[in-house]
C-alpha cells in the first residue's frame, strides 16, 4: 500500500520541502480553536478537512514551484490515546480519524504527484505529554506500548514513514523507534529543545541523538530538530561528530521566544522570513546532511519559501 516505505526518496539526498507550522496558522490566521492543540479531530467532518487541505496545498504548490520533492505529513500529532481521552474521543473514533488522516494526504499524493517529483506520507505522531512543559519522563518499554497503538495503525495505511515531533528526553524517542521498528516502519526522531540548545531534562543534543543510536532494538533512518528557532540549537551542534551527520531535517520556529514565552503568548510572533532563511542557510555550512526543510511554530509557506531558496542558493 504504501509507495516508498522500502526506499525512502529523501535518502539520496536531493532537496525535499515539508509544511510548516499547520496548527498556529490554524488558531493564529484562521481563528479556530484547537482544544489541547489538537488538529485531528478537524477531519471529522467536510469542512474541517477542507480547512486542513487549505492549510497544507501551499506547500504542495511550493514543492511543484521549486521542482523539489514534499514530505507531507498527517495531522495526527496529537492523535493518540492519552490527549483523546482528554477530547473525549472514542478509540474507535480515533482510529477512524488517524485513517481519514492518511485519506487526506493519499489524495495529495495523486494529484501532485504526477510531476514526477516524490509525495512522500509521513505518519506524524507527537509526544505523549506536553513537549512545552513535559511532567514526566516515559521509561522504554513504557513509550514502546503506547505509542505502539498510534503506530500500529498507521503500519496498514499508505505511510511510508513515522515521524516523531517535539520529543523531550531520549526515552521516548527510543520507545517510538522500537514500536515503528517492530511495525516494520522506517522512523525518524524529532528533537525539541531550550534556548540553551539542550533538551528540556537539560540532556545535550548530541549525548540524545547518540543514545539512541546505541539502542540494539532503534534504527531511525534520520534525526530532525524541530519547534526550536535557529539561535536556540546553533551553538550546540560540533561539526565533525558523528552524531551531528545524523540530522537530515530542520522544522524551526519562527519566533526566538522559549517554549514557555510561546505557551503564554496571545498573539503570533512570525519572526521575519527573509532573516529565518539566512539563518538556516549558516546552519548547513555545520549540517551539511540536511536536505529537508520546513518549519513549525509560527511558520508559513513564506517562511518554508525563504528558508528554501536561501539553502538552495548556498
């Protein structure tokens, strides 16, 4: 069912866009309340899935202006167990949600993907608390079983890969790696941090990325950074390791503001696009495996457009 699962396209290493920030344009320029931020229960009904689609073809229509290849992502960060009990969501009903979600995405891949570059479905998946304030910390085995549900349904659909968002400590991240692993899914792990560049249990980047290489039961094909803005992780990446090799995605904020300041803050900080761009065209002079680029909070297509062509002008 799925198309690319067995050969990920983004691996040979020519360039690929993703979206951006899809629930902050949805609260902030679209004015829809997100209970718990949770974009997914929008799928059930028409227009809640035409509001998605609205929100996610500009990155599509960037994809096809820049001959680039697209991964595109399901709206279903916050689509499991805990958060929708939280929205009284049936399990049923979630998955029913979670398959419309790659319904959606499927039908993208038809139309936009005749003009011969890759429409690749990533099956996203969030942490299973708040990446923005993180309560506890998962032990393996523990993340492993929950978020194998989430997994295991997107494991019969036209995913081709999971992407995991916001992660907080390295845990979870091994957990997640294990269920895809054993679902027979390539995975790739997505790391938030601070403004010190340091994960929010205050564990270094790199000390992350290369504990979960030594898992024996891990293998993610890549590692992202993602809900951060450049001057929060710059420091922290060391050229010439192995770890920093790992990473071949970039989703950044586009505000500088902490995760705390964000959390609180009543309005949209869109940053400037132009400046984000060159900020991420110096980050590849360090990572130079990237080759995926999009954005997260407070992003737009303009912003994924600068962040683009400045790289792929570098």
């Amino acid at each position: 069912m799925a198309k690319y699962r067995d050969a990920l396209p983004q691996l040979n290493g020519d360039w690929f866009l993703t979206d951006g920030g899809i629930e902050t344009t949805l609260v902030f320029h679209k004015g829809i309340d997100l209970p718990e931020f949770a974009s997914f229960p929008l799928l059930d009904n028409e227009a809640g899935r035409k509001t998605l689609r609205d929100c996610v073809r500009p990155y599509l229509d960037l994809s096809r202006k820049h001959a680039a290849g697209i991964i595109i992502e399901t709206a279903t960060w916050r689509a499991s167990r805990d958060w929708a009990q939280k929205l009284g969501i049936s399990s049923a009903d979630l998955e029913r949600l979670t398959r419309a979600a790659v319904d959606e995405v499927a039908a993208f891949r038809e139309e936009y993907g005749k003009n011969g570059n890759p429409v690749v479905i990533s099956g996203n998946l969030g942490p299973r608390g708040d990446a923005y304030s993180p309560d506890r910390q998962l032990g393996i085995e523990e993340a492993e079983h929950y978020h194998s549900e989430q997994v295991g349904i997107f494991r019969d659909t036209e995913v081709d890969l999971v992407t995991s968002m916001t992660l907080t400590h390295v845990e979870e991240a091994i957990g997640i790696a294990r269920a895809a692993g054993a679902a027979g899914l390539p995975v790739v792990i997505g790391f938030t941090v601070e403004t010190d560049g340091r994960l929010p249990n205050g564990e270094s980047l790199g000390d992350a990325i290369e504990a979960v290489d030594r898992d024996d039961c891990a293998s993610p094909v890549y590692y992202m950074i993602n809900c951060a803005h450049p001057t929060h992780f710059a420091s922290a990446l060391e050229p010439g390791t192995g770890w920093i090799e790992r990473i071949r995605c970039l989703r950044a904020n586009a505000s500088a503001l902490s995760h705390a300041e964000l959390d609180e803050a009543a309005e949209i900080d869109e940053g400037n696009p132009a400046e984000l761009g060159r900020q991420h065209r110096q980050l590849l002079e360090m990572l130079t495996n990237v080759n995926i680029l999009g954005g997260c909070c407070g992003t737009d297509e303009r912003h994924v457009d600068a962040i683009f062509q400045a790289c792929k002008a570098s």
